[in-house]
C-alpha cells in the first residue's frame, strides 16, 4: 500500500500479550496488501484480472472491499468505479513502488463496475470483459478496520496507516483522541483539529500523488473524463468504520464540493472539504 503503518496502544495486559495482538494487527496489512495490490503481479486481485468470462474463488481479504467498492460504484452513478485500473496505469501511476517495476495491463475499452460480477454464495468473481481492478480507495481502509478488531480489548489505541486513521476507545488521559489534519499545502503545520473516539478518519487529497506524465493529473481520477476533479484540494470523512471513511472521502472528492456535501449529510457523515483556496467547509456539526 506504499505506506508506513504506526500502531500506539493504551495496555493493562502483560508486554507479550499486548506484542501479539499488535503483531496481529499488523499482519491485516499483509494479507490485505497481498490480496488487493494493483502493484504486484502475483497477488490475488491481479492474479483475477487474468481470467475473463469465467468464476474465480475469491478470499474474504479481496471480496469484502470490492463488495463495497461496487456499492460505492452504484451509489455514486460509477463516478468512483474500481475498474478505474488502467486509467491509472495510462495516466502514469503504473509502478510497482517495491521493485520500481512498470505495471502493464490489459483492458477493454468503456470498461465499468457493471463489467463485474460478484457471487456471494459462492464468494466467486467474474469479469465480463477484460480489466484492470483499482482498490486504492478502499483496501487501506479495510485493512485498518481489521486491524482496530485485533486491537478492540485495549482501552484505548490508534492506527495510522499514511494519515489514515482509526481512533479506538479513550487516550492516555480517558478522553477522546485528538486528530490533527494535514495542512495541504504545508506538511509539517495542522489546518484542523478534532476530537473523535471508536471512529476513523481517513483524507483524500490532490496533493498526495502527482502524475509523472500528465500535467494537473494527481491520483484521484474521474473514469469518464479520464481527468483529475479540481473543485476540492482536500476531503476528510469521520465514520465508524475506516473503509467507509476511505471510500467516502474520495467519492465526495470526485463528485465535488455540493454534491459531496450533501452525500455526507444525507449520510449522516462528518467531515472537511477544502478548497484550492483553503477555504473549508465543515460537515456534521464539527
């Protein structure tokens, strides 16, 4: 995932017992990772993309995100679409961040998320035409959603994978968890502060990653236009559970400041949407 994953843990319990679990949550990384990797030939999700018009057994780790990436697919009206892949790759975010190595894939044309088919009986995939799958809004969240179940019996933890994080239970003084926000532009200050407990709060922005090849082209990508959205610079998404906090950041970032405003208020969700301007606009009553 091309991130570095830091665990802190309020413990009662003995130091070996409370390495495990923690050694527990990392491991949810690892097999998310090796699961749902765009990155690496050989994992699960681009070992799938190989077989076309036929069932393919998938593992928990890989069906449960795109499950839900498929949900977001539908209720964003494909705006946020996992087969976004070789969109991705064409537009520069084609290397594998471990080995260096070019990524690539082959794709049809006007591939969509209607070009999928889960079967939850038999927890199988099909793929109507040939694609390539793009998790990245989604896997992280996940893998940080089971990592906070191994981590649940601690009074108090956090998990902070790249910015994206779970606050568990209480801090060191029995309050909520204070959560600084990355200014967008300035990476060493804060634009935002908030308190949250038993939540996550994961960010999408612009600024994160920049095409190589295509000028004003950052990672998040409209998969009709092919282009980057520019009406926000930032979108942080509190929720329950991390994987809707990934994935809902970055829906809310593709469709723009007033629909994605009003998706998070339809949904009961809390949050900030930033401007290029760094104006913010808060969500939620926070």
């Amino acid at each position: 995932m091309d991130t570095v994953v830091d665990i802190q843990v309020i413990s009662k319990i003995s130091k070996e017992e409370t390495e495990e679990k923690i050694n527990r949550a990392f491991q949810a990384f690892q097999k998310v990772e090796q699961a749902c990797s765009r990155f690496t030939s050989s994992s699960e999700l681009m070992q799938a993309c190989q077989i076309v018009g036929a069932p393919v057994e998938i593992s928990p780790f890989l069906y449960q995100p795109l499950f839900f990436a498929i949900e977001m697919a539908k209720l964003t009206d494909g705006i946020f679409d996992p087969t976004v892949g070789k969109t991705m790759e064409q537009s520069g975010f084609n290397r594998d961040y471990l080995t260096g190595n070019l990524m690539e894939s082959s794709s049809a044309d006007s591939v969509t998320y209607r070009d999928i088919v889960l079967h939850p009986q038999t927890r199988t995939l099909t793929l109507k035409k040939p694609l390539v799958l793009d998790l990245g809004a989604v896997a992280k969240g996940f893998a940080i959603d089971l990592a906070a179940n191994e981590l649940k019996e601690f009074p108090g933890f956090i998990i902070n994978a790249g910015g994206d994080l779970y606050a568990g239970g209480v801090d060191e003084n029995g309050g909520p968890w204070k959560i600084g926000i990355q200014h967008p532009l300035q990476k060493d200050k804060i634009i935002e502060t908030v308190e949250i407990s038993n939540e996550a709060i994961c960010t999408s922005g612009s600024y994160e990653r920049r095409s190589q090849t295509i000028p004003d082209v950052h990672h998040i990508l409209n998969p009709r236009t092919k282009r980057s959205p520019n009406q926000l610079i930032s979108c942080s998404v509190i929720a329950p559970f991390a994987m809707m906090a990934d994935a809902f950041s970055t829906a809310a970032f593709l469709i723009g400041i007033q629909k994605g405003k009003r998706m998070m208020e339809e949904l009961n969700l809390k949050g900030f949407l930033i401007t290029p301007e760094l104006q913010i606009d808060r969500v939620g009553g926070i």
